[in-house]
C-alpha cells in the first residue's frame, strides 16, 4: 500500500505521511507554550512570506533595532509556500504526524530539516539540555491511493483525541469548528457530504473501525 522512502528519494506532486518521535521515546512537547511554538513555525514556513514588504520596512531609519532584527531573521528563513501543502497534522506528547503533498521533488527533506532543527534548537534552550531530541531521522511513507490517503488522515484525528485527551490536530478545521489558513483540506473534503450527515467527514472518522485503521498503524513508528 505503501513503502518508506529514504531521504532524497522523494517524488514531487506526491502524499506523504510524516512522522517522528522524541529520542528514547522521550516527550517532545512538555506544556502548550511548546506546541504553540512548533505550530507557529508550521504557520511560518508555510504562509508566503512577501520579500517586498519587509524589504520595504527594514528601509526605514527609525526601525527599532529589535525589529530590524526580527525582519532580518524573516528574510533569511526558509519559505515552502506552494511548495509544500499541510493536509492533516496532529501533535502527540512524544511524536507528530504530518500529511503533506510535496510539489517539487525532495522538498520534504530541506522542510523538515529546517522545522526539526529549528524546534530542536528551541526545545534545548528552554529546557537546558544538549544533545538530539528525535529518535532519528524522519519518516516518511509515500501514500499511493486515494483509499490510503482518506483512512490515514482519519488515522491522524483519532490520535487527537484518543484516550479522551485533546492533542493540537486538524480535526476541528476539518469539522468546521476552527479556520486554520496555512491548512489545505479542500480535497478530503470533497469526498464527503456536506448536507448528509451519514455521509460527513465526521461520521466517516468517528464510525467503528472497520480495520483500516489498524492496517495503518502497523506501518507506523516502528
């Protein structure tokens, strides 16, 4: 159904699961400050980032230097809008999935080095440590069919709210209670109703497993 890729092996206007988890299966995100901050890269690689704007305004003169600075920092950061599409995500306490569609071959690698290093290096400053915070690199598995594609994105709202525990996901956006702009769920949707209930997004994640699921996790963190 699927196979794991090795890295810059990736093929453009192509799904991918991605995940990884903390080393030694540590926890990764240890208060809410720390998933709104991996969130806000999400929305920082993500959102386009117009260079004549912030050119504009590192002209003035009388820019607070603390400004110039953070305009700056923006110039330099690596942008994947178009590039890369967040479908789904979900935020576990010691791991993450994400669904992206990828448009340029190998984009996946220089975008999740980028968040991954970036959380990294934010992790290790607030909580005094040194040393890796993943396990390793990486994962990443090709979805190859549209079967595939719809189970997994209900494989990762699941995982939000598994155990009566709300983790920070997608789920709302998909069900219409939250508007999340750097988040593309046009075409799941539109294999679902949006006047018959039995046939929504939310009947089709909250039903009865009827296996699929379980076919997914299997191929997962292992």
């Amino acid at each position: 159904m699927s196979a794991k890729n090795s890295i810059k092996d990736y093929v453009s206007n192509s799904f991918y699961h991605i995940y990884n988890r903390g080393v030694e299966k540590r926890n990764i995100f240890l208060d809410n400050q720390d998933y709104a901050v991996f969130l806000s890269y999400l929305k920082e690689y993500l959102l386009p980032k117009d260079e004549n704007i912030l050119q504009n305004k590192l002209a003035e003169e009388d820019l607070p230097w603390r400004d110039r600075a953070g305009i700056v920092k923006a110039l330099r950061m690596n942008n994947f809008y178009n590039e890369i599409i967040l479908m789904a995500f979900c935020l576990m306490t010691n791991h993450f999935h994400l669904l992206i569609k990828q448009n340029e071959a190998n984009t996946i690698d220089s975008f999740m080095n980028s968040i991954c290093v970036r959380y990294s290096m934010y992790f290790n400053k607030k909580y005094g440590r040194v040393g890796k915070l993943f396990q390793g690199v990486y994962k990443a598995v090709l979805v190859n069919n549209e079967e595939y594609l719809l189970y997994l994105t209900r494989y990762i709202h699941i995982q939000a709210v598994k155990s009566g525990v709300v983790r920070p996901s997608s789920l709302d956006t998909y069900l219409g209670k939250s508007s999340i702009e750097w988040l593309n769920t046009d075409l799941i949707l539109s294999y679902f109703s949006k006047t018959n209930r039995n046939l929504s997004y939310e009947s089709f994640v909250f039903q009865p497993d009827d296996g699929n699921s379980g076919n997914i996790s299997r191929l997962l963190l292992e």
